[in-house]
C-alpha cells in the first residue's frame, strides 16, 4: 500500500514539493484492529493550518509521518468481534490506500441507495453538519432571516444557502470566485450572488442586499468579513466557519477594519468547530437526508482520481478549482 507523507512545511502557499508519495509493508493486525480499503477521502482546507507546526486545536502533521483525515472505505480484515469483511466505515485516517486502526476508532455506516459512499464525507456528513451547526445554532438563525454566504459554491456554502431558503430565508446571497460558480449558486438557489474578483465585496453586497442582512456565514475572513459587518443589522450574527482568505498568508492580517461597528449594532460573531456538534448530527442527517430524498437540496462533487493526485487535489481545493465537495476516490 501506498501513503503521503508530509515532506516540508510551506510557508504561504503549499506545492506538491511538500508531499511524499511512499509505498510501506503492509502492517500486520493486533487484537482490536481492523484494515480498511479506502475507497475516498476527503481533501479540507483545514488540512493547511495543520501543515504549519503550531498549537491548534487539532495536531499538526508530523513531518515524515503520514497526513491524516475523514475517509470512507471497506473493511478488508478484521481482529475485532464489532467489524466485519465487507462493512463500510467512515474514519479518520485517510492519505493513504490502506487503514489500519482500532475498530472504535472506525464507525460503520449503512450505504444509501442512489447516493455515492463519498457522501458521507459530504452531504451526509461533516460538510453538512458544518453548515447546519453553523446556520441554525451558532448564527441562530431565523425564519425571515437575510443571509449572506461566503464560499457559497465550496462544499459547506453550498449547503448553508439552501437550508437558509428551505428553513425560510428572506434573502440568501452568496459570493464565489468565478463566472460558472455565480451560475451554479442560482441554479441551487441564492437569490443573489457575485463573483468577489469583479469588484469589492462590500458594494457588491450593498447591491444585492440593499436592506442589509442578518446572518452572515464566513468561510472566507479578511475583505468578506469587513463587508459584512458593514451590513449587518442590529443584532445580527456571524458564525465563524473559517478564514480561507489568510490560511496561506505569511503576515498577520489586518482585522476587519470595522469592528467597533459590532458595538453600536449588538452584533454577534462567533467562532465554532463542527465537531462540537457532533450531538446535532442525527438530527442534520434526518433533515438533511429527507430534503436530498425529496429532491429539494442538491450536491456537488468535485472528483479526483487516485492517491497520487490527492495533494493536487488539496491545492486545487485551496485555489478555487472544486465545485461543492473536493473528494478524492481511491
Ligand atoms: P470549499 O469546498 O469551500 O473549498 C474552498 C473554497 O474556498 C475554494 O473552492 C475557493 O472557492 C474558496 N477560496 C479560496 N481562496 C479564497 C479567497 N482568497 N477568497 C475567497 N474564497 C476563497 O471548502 P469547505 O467547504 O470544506 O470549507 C469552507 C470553509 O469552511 C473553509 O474556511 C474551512 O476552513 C471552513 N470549515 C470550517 C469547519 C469548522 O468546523 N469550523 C468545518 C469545515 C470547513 P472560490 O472559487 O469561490 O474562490
């Protein structure tokens, strides 16, 4: 089997120079244990704050050691009474072709008919409990509720936006990188969006939430955040998914020069991390679920084939080149 290894820590933008690809002896099972043929993994901005060697709330990767994160695959032998051949399992140890791990650290799941396995990294998955978590319980978001989505065309945003105007959104706007991703956004749905290279975000915003928003949803940090605060109504509420926009910058990056306008408008800004939420996952996965069945939420995927192409993968995630979800198959 084959796994990647980090190589190097980048400073500013990764390349494939900090990736190993590396053939390893198949590792023998002990008592507990289970193998795993991954058949997808996931590729998450993330995966960037851990290539650099600092605190965080999740470890660092180790330099010669293999990456880690969400994968999907089938369990090919088993030392444990609770998994079997055959099972599919979600866990995290992805980067690589083969999985060896303890069986508690693996959750089996139940393949939906009519749905790729890969949704459980998704849809059916972290992607979406971000989005739901973040939406509903962290901005507490409210019916009538105008909502502006950065990101909106990565995997969580195009999933916050429709479960805003399925929950009763007044407005939904999103803001994405290129022509085709504007598109896209009102095919799913947003009332408004624009492509954030055409002109600044915040009068791009003015225009089309004239009346202001409620909610923001930040998956972008920097330009995005400052907009948003200038739009923000009173009380409104920003849940802080992440900061693409500065995950490669080099230097501290200037806060949004607005802030204090957060004191007059009783805003509400809050950081959060998916996985807090996990309790929320059954519910998001009824929800969620039922829509999908419903044909009333859609998803997308953007594939990659093979584990030598997963740091491409990555770094294209990181440019912009996904559509919904960057997966990686196996
Ligand atoms: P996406 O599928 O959204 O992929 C990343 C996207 O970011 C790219 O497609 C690109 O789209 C956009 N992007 C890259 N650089 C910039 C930039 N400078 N300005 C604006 N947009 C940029 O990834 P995810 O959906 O997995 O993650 C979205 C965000 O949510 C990230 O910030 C991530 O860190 C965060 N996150 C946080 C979690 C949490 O628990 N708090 C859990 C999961 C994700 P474009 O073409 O539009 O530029």
């Amino acid at each position: 089997p084959r796994q990647i290894n980090l190589a190097s820590r980048p400073s500013g933008w990764p390349t494939a120079d900090n990736f190993d690809l590396v053939e390893v002896g198949s590792q023998p099972l002990e008592e507990g244990q289970v193998r795993v043929r991954n058949q997808f993994m996931s590729v998450d901005p993330y995966m960037r704050g851990r290539m650099n060697d600092v605190p965080s709330y999740i470890p660092p990767f180790q330099l010669g050691r293999p990456l880690d994160g969400g994968a999907v695959g089938v369990v090919v032998e088993s030392r444990s009474a609770d998994l079997a051949e055959g099972d599919l399992v979600l866990h995290g140890l992805g980067w690589r072709d083969e999985a060896v791990l303890d069986a508690a650290r693996a959750r089996r799941l139940t393949p939906v008919e009519g749905l790729s396995n890969s949704a459980f990294l998704a849809v059916l998955g972290m992607t979406s409990l971000t989005a739901y978590a973040g939406l509903l319980d962290v901005a507490s978001f409210k019916e009538g509720d105008a909502v502006f989505v950065s990101g909106a065309a990565g995997a969580v945003g195009s999933i916050v936006g429709q479960i805003a105007k399925l929950k009763g959104a007044s407005l939904v706007v999103g803001s994405a990188g290129s022509a085709e991703k504007v598109e896209y956004l009102r095919g799913i749905g947003y009332d408004a969006a624009f492509n954030y290279k055409d002109a600044p975000v915040a009068e791009q915003l003015k225009k089309a939430a004239p009346d202001g928003i409620d909610v923001y949803f930040d998956n972008v940090g920097a330009d995005h955040l400052e907009a948003a605060i200038g739009s923000l109504r009173t009380f409104g509420r920003v849940a802080m998914c992440g900061a693409i926009a500065v995950y490669n910058s080099t230097e501290p990056t200037p806060a949004p020069r607005n802030l204090a306008l957060a004191i007059g408008k009783r805003l509400t800004l809050r950081g959060f991390i998916a996985s807090d939420h996990a309790d929320r996952m059954p519910a998001m996965v009824d929800e969620v679920g039922g829509w999908l069945r419903e044909g009333r939420l859609s998803y997308e995927e953007t594939i990659v084939d093979g584990l030598e192409n997963a740091p491409e993968a990555f770094l294209g995630m990181l440019r912009g080149e996904n559509t919904g979800k960057m997966i990686v198959r196996l």
